[in-house]
C-alpha cells in the first residue's frame, strides 16, 4: 500500500486570532482564462496556486499562452490568440475550469479536447452541451460527459432561459458569447454567482445585467487586468465553522471576498444564531471585501432552500457539521445539485458523520439533521472531495479524542495550507503521511 497524507485531528481549546484565507479559487480561475484571452499583459496577485487551479493555468499554457510565475501567488499574463494544442486539455478536477474552458474553445477556429481525471469523467456536462449546441456549437462528449471534443463551428447569439441557475453553465454561454454573432442573452430563474459578469465588465465587455437577465454584445478585444484576488468565503466557512463550534473561540479573517452572491452561509449561520460581524472594507477586481469576525455560539436549527442554496451551494459540507452541534431540527432542500459534485455530497457527509456518531437523515434534495448531537473520534475517509475532508476534519474538532481524516491531500484543491491555518488559529490539526496496514 502507498503512503498517503491524512489529517489527525483532536478537540481541544478555543481557536484564537487573526487569518488570511487562499485566494478566490472562483475568481482565479477566472484570471487566468479571462487574462489569456485579454489583448495585453494582464497582472494577477493572491492568485490560489491550488490543484483546480493549476490544472486552468497548465491548460491556458497548453493553448499557446505565455505565463510568468512570481513565486507561487502572482502572475503576469501574455494574452493573445489561442494555439492549437498538441494533446488534450487536461483539468485534472476542475469543474470549474472545463466547463468554462468548453465556452471558451467553442469559438476557436481549430479541433480541441478538454478531459480530466476520472472523477471529472463522471461529473454532468449536458448542462452546457445543450445550449451551446443551440448556439451552432459542434461539441460533444462520451456520454454527455468529459472528454469533450470540440470542433470549429460559427456561433451566433441567441436567448437562453436557464433551467436551473448554474454560475458555470452561465459562464460556458457568455464566454461562447465573446465569438458568436449578435447578442446572447442569459436568463436565471434565481440569483447565481456573477464574477463572469463583474471580470468581463471590468475588461471592458459589453455586457448589462437586469435583473436575473444577462446580455452580452461581442465587441471586440479585452483589455488587461490588474488585479488582487480576494481571500474565497468558501474557504473561509471552514474557521468560521470551527469557531462558533469550539467553546472559547474568538477568530477574524481579513480581506474575504463578500460577493452577495457568495454569502448564504453567512446568511443561514446568523439565522442560527450565530455570533458572526462582517465588516466591508473595499473592492478589489469589482468585488466586495471585507473582514468577518467569528466567536463561539449556541446554535439552532433553521430550515434551508429557495434562492439561498445557490449562493452557498460549496458549504453545505460544512454547514452539516454546524447543524449537528444546533439545537432542534434543521431542514436542507432544493439542493440536488450536491448530488453531482465531486461526489455525491449529501450521502458521502452522511455516511461519514455516521462513523463519528452522528444521524442525519437523505432527501432526495437535501437532508434532515436533528441537534445537537455528540460526535466521537474515529476513522473517516475524505473520498478525494477537498470540502469533504475539510468538512470532517472541523467535525474532528468536537469530536473526543484524535479522528483520522484519510485521502486529505484533496484539501489542496482549494486551501492549500488548510492545517498550517487552522493550527496557527489554536486548532490540534496536522497533516502526515499515513502508510496503511
């Protein structure tokens, strides 16, 4: 058997102090993608050097496009016109980065591949497939899903009344949208992530946002960016968490990116309760940002659904630790969508919350937690899912005794460095490599 890294984790005194957490990986992603296709030298700082991340970078690269790296966290973009690569487009697990990608690639004038990781073979893609088809998009995949191949085709704009409210599949359109022919419109049911919409604005795109409508009109090159990639809240959620969890905690993290349609979490938690501040103190690449202080709190349990889901659709991983530790009864629905992420994360979390004690209960749609609940040290396994072993590794944290958190390399995905943060913060967490019997 190989070795592979774990998490060990013990409850132990409150968490104390101030943090930084890693760059947006939402807005990184788009960085680099939205930097190459700019017309000049696009400068990037904070940029999250993490596996989805990289696999965007590497990609970007792969299509003909300078990058010089400044240590680990800034960039400098030569943006230019796309070469054809000489191999598949690998995005390792980004989700992210190939949906994104596929809009992009679908108006170059050359074949191109994007694949991935066994895990990112499984994910759905006819989410984006059908309405760039509608645009005169000749793409297609194994199944509807990766890899897709993707082939020269004349796009032209066209309305598009999304389904079900998608930050990617919004994306995949407006980014194909920069090549077609006339304007193309996206219309959400409910409110998603805009940082496409906020980047592309500030690069000079034409594009107007009313209400839950989105037009873009093509009008030629992007200019450059300089920007500071903001700390991501999703990263964030998982001090947080820890501290209103564990008696005696009192934390502050700075420069957090509080995009409204990135702050569920904080909305749900308060409503639970929580003894959370949040304090805006500027923008950075047309986002707001902020400080949020977090303190130990007696929660209790909240219904959860509607709009709200998407804009916190990452946490609810970690929001099934908090709902443990709440008083009374709480209620997660419409959010189906955690079924296909990198795994299905409503029963993965259940099954693993089990082994340290806990009973939640499966929709089909979300789940019912009845609190609070006493949670026990054990072995659990992250599943390669970075917000599940991080997840886990916060439940360790009120759990007695030491948990074992395995397969939790993945929490580099997104936060390299999680248990350096959490230590420095007070928490008794290490990661170590673990040969199994």
């Amino acid at each position: 058997m190989t070795a592979q890294d774990c998490f060990l984790v013990k409850a132990g005194g409150g968490l104390k102090g101030a943090a930084t957490v890693p760059g947006d990986k939402s807005i990184s992603h788009r960085a680099v993608m939205f930097g190459a296709l700019a017309h000049g030298i696009t400068r990037v700082r904070g940029w999250l050097a993490a596996g989805d991340t990289e696999a965007s970078l590497a990609s970007v690269q792969a299509l003909g496009i300078p990058i010089e790296r400044h240590g680990k966290n800034d960039l400098t973009i030569h943006g230019g016109p796309f070469l054809p690569p000489g191999a598949p487009l690998n995005l390792v697990n980004a989700g992210t980065g190939i949906r994104l990608l596929a809009g992009m690639m679908c108006g170059q004038p050359f074949e191109s591949v994007l694949d991935g990781s066994e895990q990112l073979r499984r994910r759905p893609m006819k989410r984006i497939i059908t309405p760039l088809r509608m645009m005169g998009a000749d793409i297609s995949g194994v199944n509807d899903r990766a890899p897709l191949t993707i082939r020269p085709a004349g796009l032209r704009g066209f309305i598009y009344e999304m389904p079900v409210a998608s930050a990617q599949v919004k994306s995949a359109v407006l980014l194909a949208g920069l090549f077609a022919e006339g304007a193309t419109a996206v219309v959400q049911p409910g409110p998603a992530r805009d940082h496409t919409e906020r980047m592309l604005r500030a690069m000079g795109a034409d594009i107007v946002t009313d209400g839950n409508r989105i037009v873009l009109m093509p009008n030629g090159e992007l200019r450059p960016l300089d920007l500071t990639v903001p700390g991501d809240i999703s990263s964030a959620a998982f001090p947080l968490v820890a501290a209103l969890l564990v008696p005696g905690s009192d934390i502050t993290l700075t420069g957090v990116n509080l995009n409204p349609t990135r702050t569920g979490l904080l909305d749900v938690l308060r409503r639970m309760g929580a003894d959370i501040a949040v304090t805006e103190t500027g923008l950075e690449a047309g986002e707001p940002v902020g400080t949020i202080r977090a303190r130990h709190s007696m929660l209790k349990g909240v219904e959860v659904g509607g709009n709200v889901v998407v804009e916190m659709i990452d946490e609810f991983p970690i929001l099934m630790v908090a709902a443990l530790a709440a008083e009374g009864e709480t209620v997660v629905r419409d959010a189906a969508e955690l079924r296909v992420k990198e795994t299905d994360r409503i029963s993965v979390m259940a099954a693993e919350l089990a082994k340290l004690g806990a009973n939640i209960t499966e929709t089909p749609d979300g789940f019912i937690i009845r609190g609070p609940q006493t949670l026990k040290a054990a072995t659990v396994d992250g599943h390669d899912d970075h917000r599940i072993a991080m997840s886990l590794s916060v439940a360790g944290l009120v759990a007695g005794g030491q948990t074992t958190v395995l397969d939790a390399r993945c929490a580099g995905d997104s936060f390299p460095g999680f248990a350096e943060t959490m230590a420095a913060l007070g928490a008794d967490i290490s990661q170590r490599a673990l040969t199994p019997p």
